[in-house]
C-alpha cells in the first residue's frame, strides 16, 4: 500500500525542505501584492490564486531537476519526488486537513490505502493562515489518512536546518495527533477561525 514513511520522507526531502517554504511564502506573498487582496469576496479565489501561483514558481525552480518536477496526475497536478512521492499543496485547516469537494476521487486521493499512482505515495504540503488570515502560520509536509493525520514535518521549524543531516523530529511524551503536537496553543479571547475552504488542485 502506498503510505510512506516519515523517517524516508524526512531523508530525502530534507535538503528541499526551505525551497518547499519558500515557494509557499513566495505565492502567499503574489496574493497580498495582487489587487485581489484588497477586493477579495471568497476565500476560495485567494486559496486558488496561492496554488496557481505555487505551482508557477515550481516549475521555474524545479526546473531541469533530476530529482523533483511539476507533474500531472489524472485529476492532480503537483510536485512529482522521483518515482516515490506526489505532494499538492493545499490549504488547511487548523487541524492540518486539506478541504475538498467530496467527490469520489477526492476521497481516494485522502484513502493512503487506494494505490492511484501505481505504487506513488501521496502526501500534503499544507499551509495555514494565522488568526487574522494576513499571513502564514504553518507549513507541513504531511500523510493524510481519510479525516487524521498519519504524521506530519513542520517545515518551518526545520527547513532552517536543510543539510544533508538528518535530525529526527521529537515526539511529545504525553502522546496525542501529529496535528496536536504541532498546533500552536490559542492566545487568551482568540477570535474564533473561519473554517477551511475548498482550493484548487483537489
């Protein structure tokens, strides 16, 4: 079955691990200086604007890359690791899920157990958006299993570490969800957070 396993997944995207922040920064940062920002209606179009222009830097910086490429997957469009991993970038919640039209390929791209990719795994680049929706809280590179969470790498806790050497990722003693361990605690009269909404690239 094509789950992937967070130790391989760490050692072999790990070098990558800052450019993967930086083309999510850098799409984020295309949104706030577009005339969209100021006009926006949904949050839907700014999710599909963020991955549209996402996938533009990509293919500019993977370009030539024996190692990483944009690629095209029935339904899917991302980055392509080798022959062993696809991740699309997506939008997500505070619980780190990405939120899709339930269509029946949607929930088989979300079911690790359904083989799409003839033996490619399927993993999440997900980014969050802090209280006020102004900026970016979290980017994880994460393996979804129907609605949880199998694991998930904070990337930008460790993309300022992206040698070669491999740091395992602590896990917190009292146990818990990836997401949990990685959530940030709510400040004190938090506005409550909108809820996550369809994007591109489901």
């Amino acid at each position: 079955m094509p789950f992937a396993r967070e130790s391989q997944v760490n050692a072999i995207l790990k070098p990558h691990f800052g450019t993967l922040v930086d083309l999510v920064q850098t799409a984020h940062s295309d949104f706030r200086n577009s005339i969209l920002a100021a006009s926006l209606q949904a949050p839907r179009v700014r999710a599909n604007f963020i991955w549209n222009q996402f996938l533009f830097h990509a293919k500019a910086r993977f370009e030539g890359s024996s190692e990483i490429d944009v690629d095209n997957r029935r339904h899917w469009q991302g980055l392509m690791v080798g022959t062993a991993y696809f991740i699309r970038m997506k939008k997500g919640t505070a619980q780190l899920l990405s939120r899709n039209y339930p269509t029946q390929a949607a929930l088989d791209f979300n079911d690790a157990s359904v083989d799409l990719f003839e033996g490619v795994a399927r993993l999440e680049l997900i980014y969050t958006l802090d209280e006020l929706e102004t900026g970016i809280d979290r980017i994880v590179l994460a393996q979804r299993h129907h609605n949880r969470i199998v694991w998930a790498i904070d990337l930008l806790d460790s993309a300022e570490d992206h040698g070669q050497t491999v740091i395992p990722l602590p896990v917190a003693p009292n146990g818990g969800s990836p997401a949990a361990r990685l959530l940030k605690p709510k400040k004190a009269k938090a506005a409550p957070k909108k809820q996550g909404t369809n994007d591109a690239g489901a």
